[in-house]
C-alpha cells in the first residue's frame, strides 16, 4: 500500500480501522520524515484496542520515502568544500552560498543544486528553500554570525557553526541580548561536529556530517560496540554502601545501566568504602 503526503492511497491492506489508523499514522511519518512501526490490538475490550471484535494483535512497519536530504553549505571554504563533497557521496542535494564569487563558483562544486556568490545570506538562503528536511552548516570566512542569524529563525533540522569556543560565546551572546531564548539557542550546534579528533578538513567533514546524520536518524552517536553494551535494562540501586558495591559493579561489568542513589550525608562507613569512593581513587 502507498501513501502520498496529500493522503491519496494506491492499493490497501483491508481497509477498516485498521487502514484508516495506517494511514493517520503513515501522514505523521511523512511529516515527521522517519519510517516506524505502528502496532495495535484489534479488540475493543483491550486497553487502547481499536473498536474491532476480530482479536489479535497486528503490526506494521511504515518506510518513508522522501525527497533526497538536504544540505545548506554557508561558507564555501576548504571544510565546506570537504563536507560538500562528502554529502554529495551520502546522497545529499547541496547548496553553498558564499559573499567571495572565486568560491562560490560552480566549477568548484559540479555537483551542487545550487551555488550562490551572495553577500545578502538571507535573500540567498529564501533562494535556496529552507525546510525542516534541510541541514545547515555555517563555516565561512569572518561572518559566521551573519550566516547563523540567516538561517535561525528558519524550520531547518540541524543548524551548525564552526568555530573556537569563544567566537561562539560571543555569537551566543549577541544573540541572546537580540531576543533569543536559551532554547534556541541550544538547539544550534556550536562549536559542530562529533568530538572524533579531527583536525584536517576531511576529518572535520566526518565529524560534522556524522552528527547531521545523528540527529537526522534520532541515533545516540554511540560506538555500536558501547550501544551493544549498554542496550539493557536500567538497574536502580539504593545506596553505595559496601554491601551494594560488589553487586553493583558486577551489574556494572554484565552491560546494564546501573543508577546508585545515596542520601545526602552518608555514614562513616558509606564514605569509606563506597562504589563512588573506589572509583575517585582510581581502583
């Protein structure tokens, strides 16, 4: 069965309430632009059945295919050059926009959607068509502020800045007095990229494009070996004490997430030999 974004169907899975919770549900996945799996119990009398008397479970998996992603280069320096030429391979459609036109220059990107030599960012980025399947990654010469304010009031996805940790405080904080919340401010990723210590421009595009990808796929950015480990239960302990120590780090050691709990002023023994204690001394 397909599903248009406009709600138009081609074919059907049996129709009833069952398509039609489909079909709300796949309408939502295309908005959302993440393919899921739905599930639901056709019995009325079942918490949170459908009014159906058929019984039985079902579930389906929703695959969304959208349009190509996108990308929003501002800045079409040696970094961008690398992540442009990196996303092109990830099938990315890919925009750059730089003020300098000797780099924003088609020969320089062949395969790009579209090459902008504008100094307006805004006008340009209008241009360009922003929307919430459009990542944005700000890495220009000396106007980063400029290309981030072009861009932040957008319905981009990911929106990332390149930078020292000090150039971006005080971007952050100009902005801050202009009006913007701490939220949104939040939301933008600054200075970018996954820590993977990078320092060439193709080891930045990695790191920068790696976490387009995070957040595009909600993934937790994790080494699939830590996901792997860690992927169980959470494991709730009540205190640290020296009871609890050998069976928490043993929990610890067998891949669950384990939380301690302690009161706030422990006893004499609890500080003595407590799990966080170990720990603090390296043993």
């Amino acid at each position: 069965m397909i599903i248009l974004a406009n709600g138009d169907i081609m074919g059907t899975i049996g129709g009833g309430l069952v398509e039609k919770n489909v079909m709300d549900a796949a309408i939502e996945a295309i908005e959302d632009g993440r393919s899921r799996t739905v599930s639901y119990k056709l019995n009325k009398e079942a918490k949170g059945g459908l009014e159906m008397q058929c019984g039985g479970d079902i579930t389906i998996f929703i695959e969304v295919h959208g349009a190509r992603p996108k990308l929003l280069l501002i800045g079409g320096g040696h970094v961008n050059l690398a992540v442009y030429e990196l996303a092109i391979n990830l099938g990315y459609d890919v925009s750059i926009v730089d003020e300098r036109p000797e780099f924003a220059d088609v020969s320089r990107y062949p395969k790009a959607t579209t090459v902008l030599a504008e100094e307006d960012y805004k006008k340009a980025v209008k241009e360009v068509g922003v929307d919430a399947h459009t990542a944005v990654v700000v890495a220009t010469k000396d106007a980063d502020e400029k290309g981030l304010r072009s861009v932040i009031d957008t319905s981009t996805s990911y929106i990332g800045v390149i930078g020292s940790k000090r150039k971006i405080r005080k971007i952050m904080d100009n902005l801050k007095i202009d009006g913007y919340s701490q939220q949104r401010l939040q939301e933008i990723h600054a200075p970018i990229g996954l820590d993977i210590g990078s320092e060439t421009p193709a080891e930045i595009a990695v790191s920068i494009m790696a976490e387009v990808l995070k957040i595009r796929e909600n993934a937790s950015g994790m080494s699939c070996k830590s996901l792997q480990l860690y992927n169980k239960e959470l494991v709730v302990v009540r205190s640290g004490g020296d009871v609890a120590t050998g069976t928490v780090q043993r929990l610890h050691n067998s891949g669950y997430k384990v939380l301690v709990t302690e009161v706030e002023n422990p006893t004499v023994i609890r500080r003595t030999v407590s799990l966080l204690k170990q720990y603090a001394v390296g043993r």
